[in-house]
C-alpha cells in the first residue's frame, strides 16, 4: 500500500450559516460528487440529515480555516454557490 497523499474529488458549497448562539458564518461545506441514498451529487441536506455526522467540516471564508460545526447548533443557512471539480488532498 503506498503512503502519500490522497486525492479526494468534491463539490465545494459556499454557504452562510446562522448558529445557535446568533453568529453567522460564512465559508464553505464539502459535498461528495456522489449521493449514498439517491443518484446524483451529495446535498448539503443529505449532510445535515446524516445520522452518521455530529460535526460537519467547514473552510471558515475570512481566515480559510478548516473548522468543525457541530450540526445541533445550526439553526439555518444560505447557499450562495456551488462550485464543481474542485480536489482536496489529504494524507
């Protein structure tokens, strides 16, 4: 098995969040090209509904940080875009 990095293909949403505490956030979530449970691409709704997922990653916009929201403290978001092709590397 080789070491290095692994290259993840994903949609990148770009979205503001409104959280519990009042804060809104802007940034980005990280989408699969594919769905588990339906054809087509993963939606941020299949994340948020995801029995599997406490915390969600999250590229805060103003600093580019990777942070990880916990899915109970969002209360409601916007999506602003969907970028599509985009890779992330791991490893």
């Amino acid at each position: 098995m080789s070491k290095g990095l692994e290259i993840v293909k994903h949609l990148s949403t770009k979205v503001k969040v409104k959280m519990a505490d009042g804060q809104d956030i802007e940034g980005h979530f990280f989408l699969s090209e594919f769905a588990e449970n339906h054809i087509g691409a993963e939606t941020i709704l299949d994340v948020l509904n995801s029995a599997e997922l406490d915390f969600i990653p999250f590229e805060h916009a103003a600093d580019k940080a990777l942070i990880l929201l916990k899915k109970s403290q969002i209360v409601g978001g916007i999506i602003a875009r969907i970028q599509t092709n985009q890779e992330w590397r791991r490893g």
